[in-house]
C-alpha cells in the first residue's frame, strides 16, 4: 500500500483525500477526507479573474492541508484544479500561491481530464457490482462545469460542459449581486434552457442514450440524496451507494427551487455553502434524467478524488518500479 494525498479544487469547493491505496486494485483505506467550501469561482463567469477573497479562501484550506498531510506522513502528494483555474486570467497567481503552501505545483486539467478521474474513482467498486447494467453513465455535476463519462470499466467517451451549480446559480439566479430568493419562473426557465443546450453538446461526443446505470456525484448529487433520504445529519455511508429515484429528484429540485434561503438553511443535510446553490445543481441532475429517460441515479461519494488518489499510488508504485 502506498500512502497518497490528493487534492480536488474546483469552483465551489476543494477537497482532501490522505489514502493507503494498493495501485493493483484501486483499494483504498481512508486515513482523512475533508472539504471546504471557498468558492474559488467566485465571480469568474463575468470577470474572467479570480477574485482575492477567493484565493485568499483558498490559500487559507490549502494551509490547513498541509498541516494534515505532514501529520499523516503521505509519500505523494497531488493537487488537481478543476473549472475556475482554467478560466482565469490570473491563473498564475493561484499556481504560485499553492507551489508556496504545499510545495507541489496544481495541474490544471482539462475537462476530460477530469472526466476520466471522475469515472475511476466511482466505478472502481461498482464494477463488482453484476446487478448494475453496463454501461455507466458518470455525472459530475461540480460548481462551474459538469463531466459525462461513458464507460464500462474503462472510459469510453467522455465530455465536459460549462454547467455547473454556482455557475448556472451566477449567471441566471443573481441579479444586482443578491441571489433571487426564491428564483422567479422566468429565471428558471432560462436556467434550464442553458442545461438543456449544455446537454446538446455532450451529446455531440457521449452516447448519453446508450447509459444503463447513471452514476452521480459532488455535493449537489449528494445532497439531493441526503434530502431523499430524510437523514437528521449528513451521513457518508448513508448517501454513498444509495439509489434514489426520479420522482425523488423531481420532487428535491422542485421544492429548492420555490424554497426561501432560510427553508433551505434548515435542512439537517444541508452545507452552508451550498444553500444557495443546490436549486440550480439539483435542476441540472433532474435535466439528466430527464434527458437519458433514468429512473434512479446511484450515488457515489467516491469520484475525482479516490480517482486522483488511485492514478497518485499507480504512478508512485511505477516510480518506484523503474
């Protein structure tokens, strides 16, 4: 077993994954799993920057990081940036900010890049799985842009589109800087024009028809799940492997739409980051299912992240090798 860190930053949230994992099989053993909402996208879909409260947010988790993964004693370490680094103008700043805190340098990956992290790191169990048909269709549905990635156990094709819960939530929800609380119907309908034309262009290079399971992941996924599931605390191994169904998701994406900020904050499952969020990431789900004709998606908690971890150990294990 080698013992890996790897980071996931992407436009809402990053993440922290400190793992024994056997390169051979993918197993992994979790020694720490965390994630902070820092909103690093902040802003991005309309300046085309990354704000400095947001890098600072940032800087501030990574700091947090670095202290875990030296507890920890982890012999790699990966740092993978998603959505709103590849966007920014001032991406260089955020690179060399992340070099100085964790002394690794973040590769900003493209979106199927992280199509194929995504669909590791939740297929890896499932494939042992006989009563789920193949193929898989992975969604990743993150803050600034959604993953499609059809496969069987390996990735078949796979596409990134720029939808994503904060920034559907940004361009149509937000107007004179406050969030539309609730959204009007008209912001609704326009919201769900863009999934849908979104939707169009993974279609160009996904056979998203061809799916037989859907697989779902990232906090607006999850989240949904913990709502269907009625639980009094977000709870890991709960969420993780549910399946909930299409009329849940209907129903989930109805109620957060039509919701007040105050309803949604007082849901058990709910992170305060993703309060105001979760309308426009549960709408983007329900478009999917809707699209491909699902009648439940499966949950997986594991996703980019143990992805990162499993490429992390396989490339130390072939350092080591040569």
């Amino acid at each position: 077993m080698t013992r890996v860190a790897g980071i996931d930053c992407g436009t809402n949230s990053i993440r922290l994954l400190v793992a024994d994992c056997d390169p051979a099989t993918g197993d992994l053993v979790e020694l720490d799993r965390r994630m902070t909402i820092v909103r690093l996208g902040q802003g991005v879909d309309k300046t085309g920057r990354l704000a400095p409260e947001a890098l600072e947010r940032t800087f501030a988790a990574c700091r947090e990081y670095a202290r875990v993964i030296e507890e920890l004693g982890a012999e790699r370490v990966r740092f993978v940036a998603t959505s709103a680094s590849r966007d920014a103008e001032n991406r260089d700043e955020f690179v060399r900010g992340v070099k100085e805190i964790l002394g690794v340098e973040p590769e900003v990956i493209t979106g199927d890049d992280e199509a194929e992290f995504s669909f590791t790191g939740a297929t890896k169990e499932l494939t042992s799985h006989e009563h789920l048909e193949r193929p898989f269709l992975v969604v990743d549905i993150g803050g600034g842009s959604t993953e499609f990635v059809v496969g069987e156990e390996h990735v078949r094709a796979a596409r990134s589109v720029n939808v994503g819960c904060v920034r559907m939530t940004e361009r149509h929800l937000v107007v004179d800087g406050v969030v539309t609380d609730p959204p009007t119907a008209e912001q609704i309908a326009a919201m769900r024009a863009d999934i849908e034309a979104a939707l169009d262009l993974a279609e160009e290079s996904v056979p998203l028809h061809e799916a037989r399971t859907l697989v779902g992941l990232a906090g607006s996924v999850t989240t949904v799940a913990g709502i269907a599931l009625g639980l009094p605390e977000y709870v890991s191994e709960r969420i993780h492997h549910s399946r909930i169904s299409y009329e849940q998701v209907r129903e989930i994406s109805g109620r957060m739409l039509t919701q007040t900020h105050a309803e949604r904050a007082a849901i058990p499952v709910m992170h305060e980051g993703r309060v105001d969020v979760i309308g426009a990431g549960a709408l983007v789900l329900l478009a999917i299912m809707e699209r491909i004709g699902a009648t439940e998606v499966v949950v997986s908690e594991h996703d980019i992240l143990d992805g990162i971890a499993i490429k992390t150990a396989e490339d130390a294990e072939a350092g080591r090798s040569r």
